[in-house]
C-alpha cells in the first residue's frame, strides 16, 4: 500500500511541474526497489505532501475497513470531539528522550480513526510514562556544548582538499588506534622471573639499533620491531638465550617486510648476525612468530601519535626530532616497555614543549592526545629519568645515532642536561 500511495504522489507531483515548467525530466515511475544494506534512500531525501483530494482517491485494503478499538471501553468514540495533531509539534520531538509505547495495541493505520482519536493534553500524569535521559546521551550533549570545545583549533581544516590526509575520518582512525593498543599492550615487568633477563633485553635493543642504521631503514620499521619483540617475549618468555639475538634479526626481518618498499633479503640479517644462524633457521624463527602472535603485526607505533600531536602543537623540525630522540630512548629501557604508544608520543612531545619553550599543555592537545597534563606528568618524569641517565650508560647505540648532523646533532642539546629535566627527574619517584 505504501508503494502504491508514492508511485500515486509521484505522478501527480510530476503532472503539475510538467505544466508548469516543460524543461524538467519526466520522473520514472516503477516499482520501488529495497535496500537492506543502506535502507531507502532516495525516497527520503524529497518529502512531498499530500493533498485531501488525492488521499480520497486511494484505495483502501481490508485491514483498514477495521476501526480500531478503544483503550478503555467506558469512553465513546461519537462522544469525542475530533480533533487533528499539527504537524509541527510532532518534528519538535527531543530524539534523545526515549518514551515507552506499549506494544500491546495495535497501531490505527486508518485516518478517520486517527482523526477522531482524542489528543491527551500534557499533564503531569503523562510523565511518569517518560523515561529519563541515558548517560551516555547526557554525556554526549555536554561534549557537544561544552565550552572547552571552544578553545580547541580544528587542525584538519586546511587539509580537506587533500584526500592522502583524510580529514575527515582521521579522528576515527586515531580512536581506532587506540583501541587496538589496549588489545596489544605489554604487562608491566613481564620479564621478571624468567630466563631473559631486562640486562639482556637492553643489550639485543641497542644491537638491534645499530642493524637498524646499518640497513638505512624507516623508523617505523624500528618501532615495529620493538612491539613484535617485546609480544613474543611475554608470550615466550623463557626463550633460551641461544635464540634470543635470533628472535630480535627475525622481528625486524618481519617489520621491515611490513614496513619498507624494498625490504632487506634473509642473506643481510644472516652476515649481520656474523653468520651465527642460517637462513632456515631465521625462517623457521619467523613462522613461530608468527603463529605466536596470531599473524597480527599491525601495531599502534608512538611515531604515529607523535606526529599527530606535533601537528597540534606546530612544532618546528627541531622540536620534532627532539621528541622523537626520547622516545628511542625508552625503547632500550625496561621499565618504560608497558607504557601505551600514545602516552609516549604525548609524553614525549609534553617533555619538547618544557624544555625548548616552557609552553602550557593546551586544550587543543589534550583533545587530540587524550591526555591531559596531569595524566602525562607520571610518563614525563620517568622519561626525564631516562634521558640523565643514558648519557652515563654503557649502551649509547641511540645517543650516537642523534650526534650525527641529518639528526640535527639535538643529542647534543643542553637543554638535555639543564635545571628543568633535572627536577622533573627528582619527582619521579613519587610515581613509582
């Protein structure tokens, strides 16, 4: 009956602007086709209304020729004055208030008997019906008027002419991230108790740096490489030391097959191992990686959250290679292993701000890095702990590697060794 009744309206609409303007395109009656998958459309999108000369031409089905019943039996029907609901109170209806509807009586498909169906005038009786507001819906409207939002930069507004950037989705994307990294984490001192110890853990790390620079690749493929290491180690973690500098070439054989174009061959990592394991045993390596981590590479990496919160900030090259050299720093390190990839990347970039600029963690960035300042203090304090005490560690493979000038010297950088790091440092044991 529906689609008889917008075939019928679709015609007449067409008759009437056919006389009234003859250039526009005769509209194509037939039958209406379902969509289950995105529902219907394109018959939403125009809403035409209906004459009462035109309503009094269709037909009516038997199911209509049964009025409906009253709900309570003491009330008449020719006793009630008719009365039409306007149009305009029901589009004023609040989509986040839910009211309960009983399901029991059926729904008056006829429109005489909805016309002379009483309208209840709103009374306090009625709102005991009315269910109150959800959380989440309450929770959705505060966000949505906030008065925070109002200091937030929209950073992706100059990028929607660039479809490589994806603005319009990359929020999503980012909160996608970040669920993944909660299913992917590292516990907390999962070495502990078990064959490979955190000593032997800094050294394979450090050694794995060197290969890294060695090969020339991208610094994903290192981050990669450090996730892939440390999920195995918890899943395995009494792998016999014999394997372990084999467990460390096979990870960044894996990442960089996910990460670079042209990926290193089996034969590089074997002459980087000194030729201490065969290619069958690298590939056999690979395989029970693999089946360990159930064939799910793809990791939420700092490097990509860092560069999302450089962009917030508008940070120089300067600051940006600062932020990225201390979060290589805590790769080596044990103790900052567990730490989600997105509180080192906002970590890290909180700890560039302190100490190039002394700038305040704004609103923008905690919108975007989902931290706030508070939040990151516990992160920036081990952080500065780490960078004083690299410069007197025995493994400098990372220090080294930001000396050089296409790392900009910033190993270098006094601000490294000033005053602010310092008294950052002495508060982290309060966070222990």
């Amino acid at each position: 009956m529906a689609s008889r009744s917008i075939s019928f309206r679709n015609q007449n609409v067409s008759r009437n602007e056919n006389v009234a303007v003859k250039k526009v395109a005769k509209l194509v009656s037939g039958p209406t086709v379902k969509r289950a998958a995105l529902g219907d459309i394109a018959n939403k999108a125009a809403v035409v209304q209906r004459s009462a000369t035109d309503a009094s031409k269709l037909k009516q089905n038997d199911t209509f020729k049964k009025p409906l019943q009253p709900r309570n039996k003491n009330i008449k029907n020719e006793n009630v004055p008719s009365k039409i609901v306007p149009s305009a109170k029901l589009e004023a209806v609040d989509e986040c208030s839910m009211v309960s509807v009983d399901t029991s009586c059926s729904v008056p498909q006829d429109m005489s008997v909805v016309e002379h169906e009483p309208v209840k005038e709103s009374s306090s009786k009625d709102t005991s019906n009315v269910q109150p507001l959800s959380d989440n819906c309450v929770q959705d409207l505060s966000e949505a008027f906030s008065a925070k939002c109002l200091t937030v930069t929209d950073i992706d507004a100059d990028d929607k002419d660039n479809p490589q950037l994806v603005s319009e989705y990359v929020n999503e994307i980012y909160a996608y991230m970040r669920s993944l990294e909660i299913k992917n984490c590292v516990r907390r001192r999962y070495l502990d108790g078990h064959t490979v110890t955190p000593r032997m853990r800094t050294i394979l790390v450090d050694w794995l740096v060197q290969v890294h620079m060695r090969f020339n690749l991208m610094q994903e493929t290192l981050y990669l490489t450090m996730a892939i290491l440390d999920r195995y180690l918890q899943l395995m973690p009494d792998t016999p030391k014999e394997e372990l500098q084999l467990v460390g070439v096979t990870s960044m054989f894996i990442a960089s097959k996910y990460e670079e174009m042209y990926c290193s061959e089996i034969n590089d990592f074997v002459f980087i191992s000194d030729k201490a394991y065969t290619r069958q045993q690298i590939r056999k390596m690979e395989i029970q990686i693999l089946k360990k981590l159930d064939y799910n590479v793809s990791m939420p990496l700092p490097l990509h959250f860092l560069r999302r919160n450089s962009k917030a900030a508008k940070v120089d090259g300067t600051q940006h290679t600062l932020a990225k050299y201390l979060i290589e720093l805590c790769l080596t390190e044990y103790n900052m292993c567990h730490f989600k990839a997105s509180q080192l990347g906002a970590a890290a970039l909180f700890l560039t701000l302190k100490l190039t600029c002394d700038d305040q963690w704004s609103d923008t960035l905690t919108y975007y890095s989902g931290y706030s300042d508070a939040e990151l203090m516990p992160v920036v304090c081990k952080m500065a702990q780490v960078v004083l005490r690299s410069y007197k560690a025995s493994h400098q493979a990372t220090v080294q590697k930001y000396r050089s000038s296409k790392n900009l010297k910033i190993s270098e950088c006094p601000e490294l060794t000033g005053p602010v790091i310092r008294s950052l440092a002495v508060k982290a044991a309060t966070y222990s």
